[in-house]
C-alpha cells in the first residue's frame, strides 16, 4: 500500500495579530491573509494537472474567488475577507482511462475570523480505479510473443468498436498498472485475453468484473501450469475482494522560514546578525542551509557563525551571523534554507545576501610586467571611513594599502613590485579590522620562448628549427642557401655539459655558389622570417611573444670560432660574431640585404622606434668550450609604459653577413636559451 503525500499550506493570518505575516502584504481591517505552498513526496507531480478553487460561502451558494491552474500561479499571501470559504482541490486529469495519471479530488470548509490563524488541510481522495494485469513469468516462456490483455469500460468483448474508440479500453502487453474512471451508467470492466502457443495455438480468456467501485484495485493473473491430466493450461485469476486503496493526497502547511523584525525578501548584509523562526505544523527532522555549494545540518552539527535555538519540535530560531561568511569572498550568495517535518511538508527558501570581503582576482588584475596587482573588495558597510586592503608573501609581515571606492560599494587598491613565482595572501580591513574571508593568488612564472632548447627540427624542402606541425618562431636563411646545396644552420648532437636535451643548433657560414656564381652566406639563427629577392635574402625580424613578466637578462649556452675574414671587402680580419635581443612594442625590423639602409645596428637600438629593451654582445674571441653567456637588457625610459608584443632574438658568428662580408671558418653552437627575471 502506498502513501502519496503531498503538502498545500494554506495559512490564514492577519497582520493584526501575527509577526509572521510579510510587512509587504497591505490588508484591510476586515481580511486576512491566504498562505498556499506545495511540496510534493510522490510520484504524482501536481504541477502538471492541478486546480486549486476557493469558494466564498453565501447561504446555499458558492461564489468562486479564486482559481488555479497551477501551484506555481498560487501567490505566497492572498487577502480574503472575513467569511466562511470551501477550498476545492483537483489533481490529475479526469481521464475514463490512462496508463498515465490517476484522479483525485477534495474540499475542506474553513472560517476566516479576525485575529485567528487557520490552518487547513484538504484530503483528497483517490477516484480513479485501478486494475493491474499481472503476467506471470511462464506465460512469456509458453507463449509466442505477442499476447495482450485488453481492458474494456463494457459488459463484453466488442474488437470492432474498441478498435474505432467507441470504447474506452487499456491494452497491457506487459505487467503494469491502468487507471479507469467509470461514467455514472457503467458499473462494469471486461478484460480480454489472447495468446498463440506454438504447439496448442490460440488461447482466448476473458470475463467480466462487475460492480466495480473507485478507489480500489483488481488485480488479474494470468500463469500458464499443468492440470491435473498433465496438459498445459492458462490460468486466469481475478482478484476481486476490492482492495480499499489508501492513495491520498494530503494538502497541509508547509514549513515556514520568516525573518525575525525584518523582511527576509530583500537582500541582507553580511555584517548584520539576522535571526529567523522556522516553524511548521509536524515536527521538523530536517533543518539545513547551503552557501557556495556547502551544506550545513542544523539539527546536528555545530555551524561556525550560526546559532540554532529550539523552541519546540516544530519551532527554531536560527540567527546567522557574520562569521558564517568567513568560508566565502566577497559578493552576492544566496543563503538556501531546506526544511522538512514528519509529515511530508517541505520548503526551500532562499535568502539573498551581500557578502563584504575581498574578491578573486582575475588575471588582468596582476600584471607581471609592471609589477603591478590591483585588489577588489566588496564593501556593504556604507559608513566606513577606513577601508584598506592588506597583503603578504610570507605570512608574516603584511603590507596595508588604501582602497578606493567605486561603484556599487567595490574598492579597488593597486600595489606595485609584485614578483613572478610567488604566493601571494589579501584580505580587507574595514575601520582597523579584519573583514571577510583572506584569500590567495600564485603569481606566474616567467615566460620563455618556445623551442628555447633546440630539440626541435625537421626537414622539409630544408632544415627547419621547429618540429612538423608546430607553429614557426625560430627560423634560418637555409631557404636561401637550399638554392646551391648549402645547409647554413642545422641540428647538433653535440650540447653543452649538463643539457637534458640531445640537440643544439649548428650555424655554419660558408660561400654558396653554383656553378661558380653565388654569395657568402653567414650561418644564422633568429626569430622572424625570410625570403628570397633573386640573390638577395629580407629578413624580418620579430615574433609574438606574451611575456608574463619583464626579463632581466637573457642567457644561453655558446660555442664558437672566429675565422679570418675571406669573403666580401667590408671589412678585414678576424670575423665577427654578433647576438642581440629586442623587445618591441610590437614593431618590427626587415632587413634587404640588397638596401644597406635596412641594416639593423646594434649600436642604435637605443634609439630605433618601438624598441622596448634591447641587449647584445659582439666580438672577435672564440671559444672552445661551451660557455654560458648572459646579455644584460636595457629598457629605454621613454618606452617605460609600453606594453611588450614581440621578440628578436638574432645569433650569427659572421656579424657583417648583411654585406656578404666574413669567414668560411667561422661558426657557432647555440643550446639552452632563458630569459631570467
């Protein structure tokens, strides 16, 4: 036997004589105020086909007042006058058959008076009746699939005219329930078996069920077994002693969660203690509230910042205060009340509060580049005159700066010399004193170059310093030298001592020619592109690069030797090698070597536009060891508030290449390159 329990408040009060009455609900002397709530505990969902009508009695006749269509339409408070009412509750869909819904119906008679609370409670009956067909496990193992029962609201069989709808009928083609409300002039069910064995053939069984009454079941089973010969045989069996069906739905008052001197409705503040008086009509055995996702149990467990007093079973006081907020940031949460008593009643409620503190940062709010991080804190207190928020990285010597209000009570305060690879704590203090819950941010690492390690390349129509399918940030004049069979830069297995990797980068320069016509060409390694122009290469230098924080230096391992100069007349002696790195503001540098007033010198970055920072070095000196090296970066003052873009980075061990001036015994080993910040 099921219970179906479902709960509708209706709650009587006047704003005369009780507290728990909404503030917002204006009544006049003479009326009080309806409460309708609804919590369902079954399998019934009367949201989907319910009508709540509520009559206002008048002698012998009932006026209509109100009607719904839905309990989600019922308002929380509704005024009627001083009077005797009926309230009249549908649920279901009056359907003369359904495998889908069943019917129940009920009123209740209730009096408004002045000053009284009057609760009232509408069972609703069951009108529908049900009759459930009840196959047996042999019956789907004797026979053929196929086999039905149908169900009919007759006195007998009729296949044609239940086929056309004429009459009403259920066919159950496996165990289950069907719900039937007979009209005033049939008092009678007929059901209809039929089956094929696979030896026997067709098996026929029906009766007839009479005297049928609501709110009952019938049961028929249907088994296939041996009789007493030892033939096999369908048993039908009907249960007819009317099982008296206790399916009520029962409409009751829900819990209620009301402010204690204030109106609950509107947002509350973290700052202020708010009390509230939850109560119900049944003893309540499930009292919680959630905030950001977390549940707390009321009834057993102690809550941080939250105060339960009992007054009776079905009567607390539950006062939050503003400690219960610590566990949060700062901004706007809902507070969920969920309530439950012995009887089924249930009720959500949510209560919307303004939370001070300090809130996430998000990564434009910390700038790395500058040193920069700019706090936001929520503050609900109006009348502060001292809002500060403090930091630290250590945990133990915390820095205070002063905040500045914007809109909708936000303050924001900006600190400089804010580190990569640091932990950082915040938190808001408001007139002297800790406010809200202190919060953390892990700053960045430094960004650094991809490919930075020379581990890889590939070989397509030439030696490339990415791998197949990475985007290009590295890159050569090898395009050039491909021409004549000359590979200017390529892949080394030989790497510095301590390398983790198994490649560097080799640069060669050497004279490419064919058929005695050709250039020399200086090995090269730089971030940008390049192309052709007849005999000529542009090269452009400069590659996106998001730099997370402003570098310091720029290291990087080096082998290389310096030859005599043998080709071109720019210059004589001992060649020269040259590495440089420029951060731009997103300029960049093309270099035709056919057009000298292309050339970038290294002695005028200083002032080339767009240059952020720059560093270089060049010299005669080789080294026959690998060496590491670092670049010192200068950042130009009146580019201090620019923001970084690209990246160069050029390596060549025949620095006057551009003139197609230089050694053939020139070259370079390049691995394991770092900005250090």
């Amino acid at each position: 036997m099921k219970k179906i329990l479902a709960m509708l408040s209706v709650v009587l009060v006047l704003a005369s004589c009780s507290n728990d009455i909404d503030t917002s609900v204006e009544m006049a002397s003479n009326e009080g105020a309806v409460r309708l709530g609804v919590a369902m505990q079954s399998d019934v969902n009367a949201d989907q086909a319910t009508t709540i009508k509520i009559y206002k009695v008048a002698g012998k006749e009932l006026n209509l007042v109100r009607r719904y269509d839905s309990i989600n339409d019922v308002p929380e408070y509704l005024s009627l006058l001083n009077g005797e009412y009926v309230a009249k509750v549908q649920v279901g869909e009056k359907s003369i058959v359904s495998f889908d819904t069943k019917y129940y119906i009920g009123e209740q008679s209730f009096t408004i008076e002045s000053g009284v609370v009057t609760p009232v409670i509408v069972d609703c009956k069951l009108q529908s009746t049900i009759v459930k067909v009840n196959y047996d496990a042999s019956v789907a193992e004797k026979l053929n699939d196929g086999y039905f029962t149908t169900v009919a609201v007759a006195d007998n069989y009729d296949e044609q005219a239940i086929a056309t709808g004429d009459v009403h009928s259920l066919r159950f083609e496996e165990t289950k329930e069907g719900y039937f409300i007979l009209p005033a002039e049939h008092t009678s069910l007929f059901w209809h078996f039929e089956g094929t064995h696979p030896v026997e053939g067709d098996i026929i069984k029906e009766a007839v069920i009479e005297n049928v009454k609501p709110s009952a079941k019938y049961t028929i089973t249907l088994k296939y077994s041996k009789d007493a010969p030892g033939n096999l045989v369908l048993e039908a069996t009907v249960d007819e002693s009317i099982e008296e069906i206790d399916d009520t739905l029962i409409f009751s008052p829900d819990p209620t969660v009301m402010g204690d001197g204030f109106n609950e409705k509107e947002q509350q503040l973290s700052i202020n203690v708010r009390s509230y008086n939850v109560a119900s009509l049944a003893n309540i055995d499930m009292m919680t509230i959630s905030l950001a996702g977390e549940d707390y149990d009321l009834l057993a467990d102690t809550v941080a910042g939250v105060n339960v007093v009992r007054n009776d079973d079905m009567n607390y006081k539950v006062t939050i205060s503003e400690e219960f907020f610590e566990v949060v940031a700062g901004g706007q949460y809902n507070v969920t009340f969920h309530v439950e008593d012995v009887d089924g009643g249930k009720l959500n409620k949510d209560i919307s509060y303004n939370v001070q503190g300090v809130m996430p940062m998000a990564n434009e709010d910390c700038n790395l580049w500058f040193g920069t991080a700019t706090f936001t804190a929520n503050v609900v207190n109006s009348a502060a005159t001292s809002v500060k928020v403090a930091y630290t990285s250590d945990g133990a010597s915390w820095n205070e700066v002063e905040a500045t209000k914007g809109a909708n009570g936000l303050y924001t305060a900006t600190v400089t010399g804010i580190t990569i690879d640091s932990n950082y704590t915040y938190k808001l203090v408001v007139e002297g004193a800790d406010s809200g819950k202190a919060l953390s941010i892990a700053t960045a690492s430094g960004a650094q170059m991809p490919n930075s390690d020379m581990e890889r390349w590939h070989t397509a129509s030439w030696v490339l310093p990415y791998a197949q399918g990475d985007a290009p940030f590295w890159l050569t004049g090898n395009e050039g030298g491909n021409m004549v069979g000359a590979v200017l830069t390529q892949s080394s297995k030989d790497v510095r001592p301590g390398s983790t990797g198994q490649y560097s980068a080799y640069l060669k320069s050497q004279f490419a020619s064919m058929m005695g016509i050709g250039k020399f060409a200086a090995g090269n390694l730089f971030t940008g592109t390049f192309m052709l122009s007849g005999m000529d290469g542009i090269v452009t230098f400069g590659r996106d690069f998001e730099f997370t924080a402003k570098p310091q230096s720029f290291s990087f391992w080096l082998k290389n030797n310096e030859g005599t100069i043998n080709q071109g007349s720019h210059a004589s002696g001992t060649d020269i090698y040259t590495i440089m790195v420029i951060i731009t503001d997103g300029t960049t540098y093309s270099v035709n070597t056919k057009d000298e007033s292309t050339f970038l010198k290294v002695n005028e970055l200083d002032t080339v536009p767009g240059v952020i920072a720059y560093g270089y070095i060049s010299g005669s000196d080789s080294r026959t060891e690998w060496t590491e090296e670092t670049i010192n970066l200068t950042y130009r003052e009146d580019m201090k508030n620019a923001k970084p873009k690209k990246i160069v980075v050029s390596f060549t061990p025949s620095g006057y290449g551009d003139y197609f001036c230089g050694s053939t015994d020139s070259w370079m080993y390049v691995d394991d390159m770092k900005f250090n910040y």
